[in-house]
C-alpha cells in the first residue's frame, strides 16, 4: 500500500532549491534587468553609442518598463501559467542582455531596455509568489529570506562584476552579462521552474474578496511605497554624495557602496530571523524606523563611523525591507490572491521610485545639496513605519 506524501501539494522537489531559483530570479531582474545598466553608462558614452542624456533616457525607460512589468505580471500569470510566465520571461530578459550589445540605435536600445524593466518586474512578482505559496507558512520566514538575498548578490554584481567587464570594452560588457543571465536562466528552469507543480489555489475558485481586510492592506502597500521613496536618495545619489558633496573622490565613494552592498547581504537573513521570531509585520514596522534613522544620520554627521554605519544599515534595510513586505502582504491576504496583491504593491513601489527619483533629482538640480533628500527620505521612511504599525493595529 503507498505511504501517503507529508509533502503539501503544489511544492517542488525541494524547498531550498526552489528559494535558490526564486533568488536567482531576483539577481537576473533587479541585479542584471535593472541595475547593470548603471555603471556600463560610462563606457556607452565614451564610445560614442550614446550621448549622457541619452543614456539617461535608455535608463528612464528601464524604469517605466518596470511599472508596466508590475501592472500586467498578475494578467500575464493567469493568462499564460507560472510556468509558462516564467520561461517566457527568463527568456526575454537574457535576450535583451546579449542584443545590447550590438550598437544599433537609439531606438533598438530603448525597445530592450523596456522590455528588460518589463520582464524584471514580472520575474520579481511571479517568482516570489511562486516560492511563497509553495512553501509551509512556518517555513516561510526562513525561505524568503534565501529567495530575497538575490537582491544583494545583485547589487554587489552591479558594483563589481560589471564595472569589471565595462573595462574590457561594451560589447565584452553586454556579452558576459547576457552568459551569466543564460548560464542562471537554464539551470533555473531545469532545475526547478519546470519542475513546478501547481499551487493548490491554482486548482481552486479565488477566495471571496469579503475575506481580505482591505484597509490593512491599504495601508501594508503604502508602507512598503513610502519605503520605495525613502530609499531613494541612498540607492541614487549616495556614491556622488560621498565623492563630490563631501569632497572624498570616487575611490571613497566606491568603498562606501562595496559596505553598502555587503548590508543588502545582510539584510534577508535579518528578516528571516526577525520575522520567525516576532512575525513578518511588527519586523516590518520596526526595520522602517531603523531604516529611518539609518537615512537621517548623515544630516547628524559624516564621520567615517557615520557613513560607514548609515551604508550598512541603510544596505541591510533595503532587501529586509523588501522580504518583510512580502511577508506582510502573505499574511494578510488568502493564498489565491497573493501574486495580485504582491503585484499591486510591486507596482506601488515602482511608482513612488519613479516619481521620488525625478522629483529628487530636480530638487538636488535646484538646491545642489543631498542633505535635503536625506531628510525627505528619512521623513518617507518615517511616516511607512505608521502605517505599517496602522496596518499591525487594524487586523
């Protein structure tokens, strides 16, 4: 007689191997999607492919394929499958690491650096649901924790592996980025993305919207966007913040960034624990506020103690603060609907990112001086701490 599987339906193979793929989901979109792009600038316009507003332009376009990708990636889902949506999209964005490479055009750029934002925003919403749903709710914390340290490892490619490969010359560049993106998109779908079994609310009707405390998550979703703005002027500007405003050159400015990504390792393994230990909202609350104070402490001081402490910490919160959200929205809200909330606050976040960038960046043009970014960061940052603590209180 067969022994009955303890296995819940819908989880792959294993539990870790499926956080690795979720992680390596986030390295590809947010780390190589998104964030390779930045430091290839330089040598795009020293090649004369582009001239600096248009490499700026190619990097806004990026970013408006990003909320597009946040907008549909539920639709895409439901229309097409997790699986299905997801090789597509690994496919995609590899793809539009490698025709980089070839200098055809304004035009051409601009179609793969939207469709690369597209497909990372996508990645970021399905993979995660993907992971989460197919997982023991005890086992939760500790697996996104695994699933969002593939921010961090993308964060430090961005800062290391490519600069490294931009010296070697453009096309070298966008050549190995798009073989790192093959060699992790491969081993991701026959690892365990097509391996993946449907999640049982994917066999079953949409759980009734009457059982979702909507004002709470209102309010979760708006932490989690004021979370987008109040990191911006560290995510942005705090490397040429360093060099310039403080006058301690690039080399110094690099050395601040390397601590900052080693906090964006840090900072899942902290949500992990923290969330086991006291759940994933009142950590979410509380890795807000040390966000807070973490953005605010270069309007106290620019010691190196305080530089060095406001990098790490500020680092750390970033992905932390990402994997408690995430956390917070399974919570609140039934397995079915999880991936569609996910994505509303996905797309949120992208858009107070977006607007927090542009608004930022002409408030430095006017003022020339970071310190008032900071302060507005640290006051964004503050006012996600109350609703995300409004959000605890309600349910």
């Amino acid at each position: 007689m067969p022994v009955a599987s303890s296995r819940p339906r819908g989880i792959t193979a294993h539990p870790y191997r499926l956080a690795l793929a979720g992680a390596f989901a986030l390295l590809l979109g947010i780390g190589l999607g998104r964030f390779a792009y930045t430091p290839i600038i330089p040598a795009l316009v020293a090649a004369g492919w582009f001239s600096g507003a248009q490499a700026a332009y190619l990097g806004a376009v990026n970013l408006l394929g990003y909320m597009l990708g946040a907008w549909c990636a539920h639709r895409s889902a439901l229309w097409l499958g997790t699986k299905r949506v997801l090789v597509i999209n690994l496919a995609v964005l590899t793809l539009s690491l490698f025709t980089c490479a070839l200098p055809w055009g304004f035009v051409w750029y601009s179609i793969w650096r939207l469709l690369a934002g597209l497909t990372a925003a996508i990645l970021t919403v399905v993979a995660v649901s993907a992971v989460i749903v197919r997982v023991p709710v005890g086992r939760r914390p500790t697996i996104s924790a695994l699933v969002f340290t593939g921010i961090g490892l993308g964060i430090i490619a961005s800062g290391t592996v490519v600069p490294w490969l931009a010296e070697h010359g453009v096309v070298q560049a966008w050549l190995g980025i798009g073989v790192i993106a093959l060699v992790l998109s491969l081993w991701s779908w026959f690892a365990v993305w097509r391996h993946l079994l449907p999640a049982v609310h994917e066999r079953q009707a949409q759980t009734a919207g009457a059982d979702i405390p909507r004002f709470a998550v209102l309010l979760a979703i708006t932490a989690y966007a004021l979370d987008a703005a109040g990191i911006v002027p560290h995510a942005l500007f705090w490397v040429d913040y360093i060099a310039r405003e403080l006058g301690q050159g690039l080399h110094t400015g690099g050395y601040y960034w390397v601590v900052f990504g080693i906090g964006a390792m840090l900072g899942p393994a902290l949500a992990g624990v923290s969330a086991a230990r006291i759940g994933f909202r009142p950590a979410q609350v509380i890795a807000l506020t040390v966000a807070a104070l973490a953005v605010a402490l270069p309007l106290v001081s620019v010691a190196p103690w305080a530089l060095v402490t406001s990098s790490l910490v500020v680092g750390a919160m970033i992905p932390m603060t990402v994997a408690l959200a995430a956390g917070s929205v399974s919570e609140l809200v039934p397995t079915s609907r999880q991936q569609q909330f996910w994505g509303w606050a996905t797309l949120a976040f992208a858009i107070l990112q977006a607007l927090a960038g542009y608004g930022f960046s002409a408030l430095y043009a006017a003022g020339g001086s970071y310190l008032p970014l900071f302060a507005l960061g640290a006051a964004a940052l503050v006012v996600a701490a109350i609703a995300a603590a409004g959000a605890l209180r309600v349910h």
